[in-house]
C-alpha cells in the first residue's frame, strides 16, 4: 500500500512568500522600523496567544467574531487580533516600571478569521506605534503619531513607487455629541456608528438604506446626512451652510461636540503647517472598535483604492480600565504591512528594493580550493557588512554562474588553482560583467 501523501497547501488567508520576495517584505518591515526609532519610539514585543478575557475585555462586535479561540486544559485563550488591546495589558501589567509618557512600537503577525482574499488575510503583519501617559496626554501626540506615520507611509510609497496618498481625519467626541444631543446611546448608537464607518465602502444607496434601517426616525437622519456636509476649517473649526444653522444651532451649546473641534482645528492645523495636501477632515471616519475616544484617522492610497484603510488609529481614554485603577491615556495608529506590499510583491510591481538574495558569491573551482574560499569568506565579514556565502559544489563553471545570476549576487569572487597558487581572486562585478584578477586585499577594499 502507498503512502498517502499530504496536502502541504498552505491554509486559506496564510501568507508563505519565496525567499526573494521574502527579502524584499523584510527590507520594506526595517524601513518602516527605522522610521519609528527615528521618532523615538522604542519596541516591544507581547505574546502571540493571550488570555480570552484579556482580548474580549475590549473587543465587541465584528472583531469579536474573527478571534481564534480555543482551549488548553482549563485556559480559555485566543490569538491576538491587534496589537494595541495587548499592548494595553502590557502597560497595565508593567505599569511601575514604565516612564511615562511612554512611546512604543510594535512590529509583528495578529490574526483575523475573515474571509480571506487579495490583500485580506487571516495572518498579517501590523507595524504600531503608540504613546500613553497617566491621567492626560496632549492632542499634540495625535499629531505625533500621525505625523510619524505620514513620513513613514510616504517613505514606502515613494521607494516602491505606489503614488500618493490621502490621509482622513476626525473625532469621535463629535459624533459622541451629536448622539448624546438626540438621545441615541447603546446598541443603537454602535449600529449607527458601525454603518457610518461603512460609508465609504458600499454605494450611497446602500449607505442610505442602511442608515435609515438603524435609525428609523426621518429627523435623525437628514440631520447625520446634513453633518457629512459641514465644512471644517482650519483656524476657524466648523463652518454650517446657512440652510443648516437651525438645525445645528445646538453644536455651540455641545460641549463634547465643540471639545471634538477644537481637538481637530489643533490637528489639522499643525499638520497642514507640515504638509497641505496629505491631510484632510473626514467626518464619515469613526472607525469600527469601541475603544476610540478622539482623534480618528484613516490613510488611501489614491493608486490602490482596492486596498482600502493601509494605515489608521486614533485616540483612546480608557482601554486600560478593565485592567486597572490607573487611568490611563493613549492615541496609536498601524501601518496594515501585509495588506499593502504582499499583493505587490507577489504580483512584482515593488522593484526599487533589491531582491539579492546574497551580496558576494564564493565560487571555488574544485576541493583544492575549498580551504581559500573559506578564508576569503571570512576575511570579507570583517570588513563589511555584506553577506557572502561560498558554494562547495563540485559543478562545471558555466553553472555556477547560472546560479550566480539566479539569487542575484552582486560580485561573484572565483578562485581556481592559479588563484590559490598565487594568493589571488577573480572578482567579477555581475551588474556591469566586468572582471579582473587581483590580489585578495585588493579585492577586499573593491568589495568594502
């Protein structure tokens, strides 16, 4: 009876890229981890699996559903669906040794059991950065961590060449305002907000429908339909068309509502004194989790517009509250990795980083020349950095070449008998073809 042989198909909504494209994913994650350092933000890590109670203390609706959950003995655990409601158990946990305001960012795989598809996976990468303090945090970090991420997110699409993008910003002490005026609050406010962070997604019929479904009242409606027509202005904060100053005379008596503009006057207004185009107000975003108390942001790439949100975040003033007495403050966002560059890389449209899967090529001619190829290997490592790696293969000339140029190999250093014979190496540039032979400190300082 033969053996049965097993599917080795990785799993629906898996990510296993090849080792080339697996380099470039990995260049692109240190950009992005440099930038972060570079705004002194220092790392992190949690673990991978938590305790169930730890997530779903601040998990709700949508997102509850896509944890992986399972049992181990008496434990009850999930995989981490982000990494800001662990991060918040970490700051809780850890909470006397922490300097505060704290900066952090965090790189790593979160999982999701949605339904899988390009760019939508079940395994992905996040790249957070957050920053918390105990009892207030000025809205001068939103503009921080924003602003982080904007130089971050323009350093990736201008290296990879993925054209501009729009980064939208709100405040939910706006909406908490607006609903707190007319009443609404509970399970029907979390609907209403839920579609409203929809809108942008589903067509203004749908949106419409929707909306007028979870409200059910013809008032409400026109008057959230009125408030995506607002201006906002910066240095000035709200501005109402006058066919809508009586239905909206309300928001100068608001204090959340009027706390959520001057909140977001102080945001636009330092970013747009950075950048006047990345950046604009849009009222719609209200992001989907419970946990958002502020400051809101969502980022399009106006290329990709099938990628959706690449990088969002915003405000929070009680995630740690089901894990202490401590009250503390925090405003995060997250850079969606694997959403952004795996369809591109599997796809091949990233070509300004290099894919070389090795920088100096050793190629010995044959056992007798095993012992200098290993010298010269060593002897490269300590003058630079590069990566060398020496191929102990007892194959014609014309195939080690042939690999060469397969994993992309900047310089291939070729030593025969005549080399060893008289201490030097044939150095082969594999960009330009140019190849000469010379003695082996030359050859060093040419590849230094």
């Amino acid at each position: 009876m033969s053996k049965k042989e097993i599917n080795t198909k990785v799993l629906s909504g898996f990510i296993e890229l090849l080792p080339k494209q697996q380099i470039i994913f990995d260049n692109i994650k240190s950009i992005v981890e440099t930038s972060y350092k570079k705004a002194g933000y220092v790392t992190i890590d949690t673990p991978v699996i938590e305790k169930s109670e730890v997530l779903f203390a601040k998990a709700g609706g949508d997102t509850e559903k896509q944890v992986y959950r399972f049992t181990k003995g008496d434990n009850d655990l999930s995989l981490r669906f982000d990494l800001t409601v662990p991060f918040a158990r970490y700051v809780s946990e850890h909470y006397a040794d922490l300097v505060f305001p704290f900066k952090r960012y965090h790189i790593a795989k979160v999982y999701r059991g949605e339904r899988a598809q390009k760019g939508r996976y079940r395994e992905f990468y996040q790249a957070d950065i957050d920053v918390v303090a105990e009892n207030e945090l000025s809205v001068m970090y939103d503009v921080d961590v924003i602003s982080t991420l904007a130089k971050t997110i323009e350093s990736l699409t201008t290296l990879c060449s993925l054209g501009d993008f729009k980064m939208k910003i709100s405040n939910r002490k706006i909406w908490d305002g607006f609903f707190e005026q007319l009443n609404i609050s509970g399970e029907q406010k979390a609907s209403i907000m839920n579609i409203i962070d929809k809108k942008a997604k589903i067509t203004p019929e749908v949106f419409a429908s929707s909306l007028a479904e979870r409200v059910q009242n013809p008032q409400v409606e026109k008057l959230i339909t009125e408030l995506f027509e607002l201006d906002f202005i910066p240095n000035v904060g709200i501005s109402i068309p006058e066919k809508y100053h009586a239905d909206f005379a309300f928001i100068k008596d608001n204090e959340k509502m009027r706390q959520g503009i001057r909140e977001l006057e102080i945001v636009i207004k330092s970013l747009k004194s950075v950048s006047e185009e990345r950046f604009t107000v849009d009222l719609s975003i209200v992001r989907g989790l419970d946990y958002y108390t502020g400051t809101v942001f969502e980022t399009f790439l106006e290329n990709y517009p099938e990628f959706g949100s690449v990088s969002s975040g915003g405000r929070y003033e009680h995630l740690c509250d089901n894990y202490t007495d401590k009250k503390i403050c925090g405003v995060g966002g997250s850079i969606g990795l694997s959403r952004i560059f795996v369809p591109l890389i599997e796809d091949g449209k990233i070509s300004g980083i290099s894919d070389s899967l090795v920088d100096i090529l050793i190629l010995p001619q044959g056992e007798n020349c095993y012992s200098m190829a290993f010298y010269v290997k060593n002897e490269i490592s300590k003058v630079t950095n590069l990566s060398a790696s020496v191929i102990y293969e007892n194959k014609k000339f014309k195939k080690l070449m042939e690999y060469a140029n397969k994993v992309g190999t900047k310089y291939a250093v070729i030593i025969g008998e005549d080399e060893v014979a008289n201490n030097t190496v044939s150095l082969k540039n594999m960009q330009t073809g140019d190849q000469q032979t010379l003695p082996i400190n030359d050859a060093l300082k040419i590849i230094k």
